[in-house]
C-alpha cells in the first residue's frame, strides 16, 4: 500500500528536475558520488540496515518532509522499487537474507524463533532464538569478506553473535580482518519509567547535600534494577524557572554531593552513562527527566534500558571502554504505551508522550552514531555493516493508526501522528550525514536496505482455536497443545507458520503417508474462516514450504504451511481464550507475504559504482549479498539465488 503514489504529480516534478540536474554534474565529472575511484584504492562497501524501514512509508515521509541527506540518496543514488525479503517478513529471518545471500532453509534463519534441531529429539513446541549466531548454517558476509582479507566491521549484526560460531568458517588467521560488535544478547536490562504517583515525593530528611536545606526541598527513593538511589527535587537558586526545577541524585544520604544532576525538559542532554547492578553483572543506563511540574513536584523520570556490549576482539575500536558505555539497545516503545510518557495521541494527548518516545530513541541514536564514528575514523574498512532498530521501534507504535488499509482507519489521527513518524526517520538523518561524509571521503558505495515493511493491525487471528474447531488440535485439560492428539498446529514461534505434526519430529503423530491429506484438511480449515464480525475471509493466501520460487519459505526448523492474513489481522497461537479473533490496539506488525505492498523493505544505493539518479526496478533481499560482493570485487558463487544490481 503506497497511499500517495497516485497523487505524486507536484513531488514528482520537482523529484525530475533534481534527477536531471544531478545528471547533469554527473556528466561533468562534478564532485561525489561522480568522483571516481582510482584504480588502486581499496573498494569500500557501507552496508546499512533499517529495522522496520517499509518502502511505503519512506515513500509517503519524503512527499511530507524534506529529508536532505535521505533525498541526497534517491536523487545521487539507486531506489529500487521496493524490496521482497524472507516470509515470514521478520527480522531474524530477513537479516539472515540479507546477509547470506539465501532462503532461510539453507541460512537456517527461517524466522524470529526456530524449531529445535535435531527434529528426532525436539517437539514443535520446542524453540530458540533466530538471532544468534548458533543458527545460522550458511556463510555470513562478513566471513567471505574477512576470509579474501577485507577488513570488515559488522556493528550489531543479527546472527553475528556468539562470535564464537564463527570458527566454523574462519581460520584464525583471517579473524585479523573481522570485527564485531554487537549488544542484542540475553544480558539486558528494560527501559522504565518512574513518576510521582509510583514514587511519591516526602518531605527531604537525613541529607547531605546542601541542596536539601532549601526550603521546600523533596526527596524520592528508588530502586533502579537492583541499586537504591536517592533523588532530590528541589528550587535551584541559579536557574530562572521559580518552583521545582532540579533533580539531583546519590547512591546515599551520606554523600556531599549529587551523583547525577537533571534538568527537566526534551532538549537537555541525557545523564552520563549510570552502572547499575543486573543480576548478570553491571549495565549502563542513562537517565533523564522527562519532566518537573514547578509547583506540585510532579515529575517522570526515565531510565534508559541497557544492553551489554560487547566486541569480538580486543581490537574492535574503543572495546577497551565498552564495558562502561551505555547501549539503550530500543527506544521505549513499551514505556509509552503504557502511558507512563502521559496519554499518547490516539488516547487524545497532545504529542508529548510522542514527543517523549521520540527521545529515546533520540539518545539511542546518538549512541549508534559513536559506536559507528569509531569505525570510520579508522578508514581501514573495506565492509562496514550498520544496523538500527529506530524506524521498527517508531513503526510498530505508530502504524497501526497510519495504515490507510486498516479497517477502522481514521484519517484524522493519521495527519496527528506522521509528524511524528517523520521525526523517527529525521533521526536517521544524523546516522546518514556522518555515513555519507564518510562514504564520500573514502569513495564507498552506501547500500541502505530494511528487512520488511509494516502493516496495521487490529486483530489477533487466533490460528490455533481455527484448527481445534476443525478437529485438528486437541488441548490438555491445563488448556496446552496435546501433541498426542493433534494433527497440525499453528507453531509457537509468532510468525505465520503452521505445521502438519508429522511423526519426522519427536511428538509427532501423522506418519508420513497421511501428511497429505492433512494438508488437505488443514486448507480446508483455513479457507473458510470468516471474521465473525464482518463475514470477511481471514486467511487470504496458503503458502507450503517450498525450495523453488520467489518465496521460498519453510525449512526443518520451521512449519508446513505458510498464510497470508486480511489487512489488519496479525496471526497468533494464543490458546488462552475460545473466540476466533480477539481485538487489540492498533499496531505496526510484519510477518505478512513479503511480496504485498506493505511488507516491501527497502533499498537505497549510492557511491561511485552506482549510476546516478536511477529508479531499480523491484529488488530481492537475496541480491544483496552478491550485490556487495560485486561491490567489493570478490566471486559471487554460482549457487547464489540472487543477483548483483550495481559493480562491473
Ligand atoms: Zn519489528
């Protein structure tokens, strides 16, 4: 769903008139990306990757918004008509396609979440995560990159880390050439939120700091993970603003001075990186205060959430200080819709609790642009990998209401909320000037690619309550799947799969003569189920798992059959209560057939060796992997599905 493409008319003449001109420097040999390589410098790729970045919406954001440094790439660079990335469109599994250049059956990945292997000894309720490096089963980009020599940084690549798998691929000695760094491990910590009404403010007794003799002075005690802290609200004589204007805070009373000091508001910095104590070890937070009523001490103080960095080598740049250095890992997508950040505008406030959201991911943002500085200060990449969840994190809160496909879709909050989106990826625009800058010093290519789109979604399709009524799923009397008496199942792995329980896995009980006609049946089931509500058809399209094709979904660690759902239902294994559909909150989601509209990722391209001002036409998230390989002057071997777009 693209909902300006037909009426693009005064965009698209100015667009055309940008195309023409940069052509014209191009063909005069003006300045980057025109500037040419010379033949012996070292071909650099940057490879850069927006979690959540649908086409449609990075479409419908530059007609409302100027995006300089994102414009700068569609009118130097390569768009292509949008992207079709793995089904289920998730991010494990389309990353893995991104970076293996292959179908999740053959790179392993086949969604968020994998069946156990081997199947004889896991059942289909046994799972782990798609985002570690233990699933991967093909070769990654950045081993074929560092194994020809390439220096290659790959910054919070899924399935990079442990880092350890990558010995199965790697000899030691081409580790020289492979630097990784990656924070998305199970040692985190959740951003929260901390107000006056689950920390009321006292009266300040027992204090040190002189600050607390001021008149009026309040204090709070909180706990942030595991470490008490005190806080201290009070007037401060050097700042204008009469009435509570100040947060100061200490790890205790007896101290003579504030450990940390807030100022309230939304374009001060966030606090120094604060370690707290987790149960795995120490994590660095930041803290900031979101607000300080003057008068009545009303107050929301936010603690950043907290991710362990951590690099493969002692040579990864700045690894000697990541230990202490604050990683937010996400925005705090779940603080605000608890309303923690105040009513959010589809709850009828005013864009401050937006506007709240906004800074997380503001301060995460400043965080991935250091962590990338480092890299490209050392000039020596020839492969830079990028990664940010921004957009994901801004689309899933957001797109529910922006989606014009959703069913109850109301223009009105739509208009109230695309500033807001746009603000997500104004943020990248900072991202983006220090990769240019540096893709134009260094005379590197800059692929800027997603793994899927976004659609809205309203309603939760209960797929499992569909097979128990078809006779196809038996529950436990604790209300569980009973794979001793179940046939086919909507797998526990929050993507659309569904899987014949075929005696192949432990717990299975079709034997394999019957499989077929259960897929029958299970079809069947499926075709049929119509929205109580509306009499709609629910499932719009079956899928079954396949090693040829544009989708190629499925693969020993995942299911049969793969379905495509009516606009504004999300599929779901819920078995906690009887009704087919259950509604929700409108909500960003993705899993959907990676070939509809609004699933389409996207794929940005611009640097020397990539012609200017040209529109692709729709791309693959498999050609990425060759395209880069291409880029770089390496082989692309011959059992690749996808293709190069750009390179000689
Ligand atoms: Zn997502």
């Amino acid at each position: 769903m693209q909902p300006n493409h037909s009426r693009a008319s005064g965009p698209a003449i100015v667009l055309s008139t940008v195309m023409l001109l940069s052509a014209l420097l191009w063909a005069q040999g003006c300045t980057s990306p025109g500037q040419r390589r010379s033949r012996e410098e070292t071909r650099r790729v940057i490879l850069f990757s927006w979690d959540g970045a649908a086409d449609w919406t990075l479409r419908e954001v530059l007609e409302r918004t100027e995006l300089p440094n994102l414009q700068r790439l569609v009118d130097e660079g390569a768009l292509a008509d949008g992207m079709v990335s793995s089904f289920p469109t998730k991010t494990a599994a389309a990353h893995a396609m991104l970076w293996t250049g292959r179908y999740g059956h053959q790179s392993g990945i086949t969604a968020n979440s994998l069946l156990l292997e081997p199947a004889a000894d896991h059942t289909r309720l046994e799972t782990q995560s798609g985002f570690f490096s233990d699933g991967l089963k093909a070769e990654p980009l950045w081993v074929t990159t560092a194994r020809a020599g390439l220096t290659t940084y790959a910054l919070h690549a899924t399935q990079s880390y442990p880092y350890e798998a990558t010995e199965r691929w790697l000899r030691p000695g081409s580790f020289d050439h492979l630097q990784m760094m990656n924070a998305y491990t199970p040692i985190s910590r959740s951003p929260s939120a901390f107000t006056e009404r689950s920390h009321p403010p006292a009266s300040a007794s027992g204090w040190s700091v002189p600050q607390a003799q001021f008149p009026g002075a309040r204090e709070i005690s909180l706990q942030l993970d595991e470490d008490f802290w005190w806080g201290l609200l009070f007037d401060d004589p050097d700042d204008p603003t009469i009435g509570f204007d100040t947060l100061g805070l200490v790890t205790s009373k007896e101290s003579r001075a504030f450990d940390v000091v807030l100022k309230p508001g939304l374009d001060t910095a966030p606090s120094k990186p604060i370690g707290l104590t987790h149960e795995r070890g120490t994590l660095y937070s930041t803290l900031r205060l979101l607000d300080l009523g003057a008068t009545d001490a009303s107050y929301i103080l936010f603690l950043s959430g907290a991710k362990f960095l951590s690099a493969s080598s002692p040579l990864y740049p700045g690894a000697a200080g990541l230990a202490t250095e604050a990683y937010a890992g996400n925005g705090a997508g779940g603080v605000y819709e608890s309303g923690a950040f105040g009513a959010t505008i589809p709850q009828g406030g005013g864009g401050t609790a937006e506007d709240r959201f906004l800074v997380t991911l503001a301060d995460l943002t400043g965080q991935l642009r250091d962590q990338a500085r480092r890299i490209f200060d050392r000039r020596d990449y020839s492969l830079v990998i990028l990664y940010s969840p921004v957009l994901d994190d801004a689309s899933h809160a957001w797109v529910g209401y922006l989606d014009p496909a959703m069913p109850g879709h109301d223009p009105a909050l739509a208009a109230a909320l695309w500033p807001k989106l746009e603000a997500a990826y104004r943020l990248h625009e900072i991202l983006l000037e220090d990769v240019l800058k540096a893709a134009e010093r260094d005379h590197a290519n800059l692929l800027v690619v997603s793994d899927h789109g976004m659609a809205g979604t309203n309603r939760l399709l209960n797929l499992n309550i569909a097979l128990e009524q078809a006779g196809l799923l038996t529950r436990t009397a604790e209300g569980a799947i009973d794979l001793g008496r179940t046939r086919a199942l909507h797998l526990p792995l929050s993507e659309v799969s569904i899987a014949i329980n075929s005696t192949d896995r432990a717990g299975g009980i079709v034997p394999p003569g019957e499989r077929q006609a259960v897929l029958v049946e299970v079809r069947e089931a499926l075709l049929i189920l119509r929205d109580p509500e509306t009499g709609q058809q629910l499932i719009t399209g079956i899928y079954e798992s396949s090693t040829a094709g544009p989708l190629q979904p499925g693969g020993v660690t995942s299911g049969d059959l793969f379905v495509d759902l009516a606009p504004g239902f999300y599929p779901s294994d819920r078995l906690d209560q009887d009704q087919l559909v259950t509604i929700t909150t409108p909500k960003g989601n993705h899993g959907m057939l990676p070939t509809r509209q609004d699933m389409l990722a996207i794929f940005l391209a611009w640097g020397p060796d990539i012609p200017p001002a040209t529109r692709w036409p729709q791309a693959r998230s498999i050609d990425v992997t060759p395209t880069v390989l291409e880029l770089l002057g390496l082989p692309v071997p011959d059992d690749l599905p996808g293709r190069p777009l750009a390179g000689d």
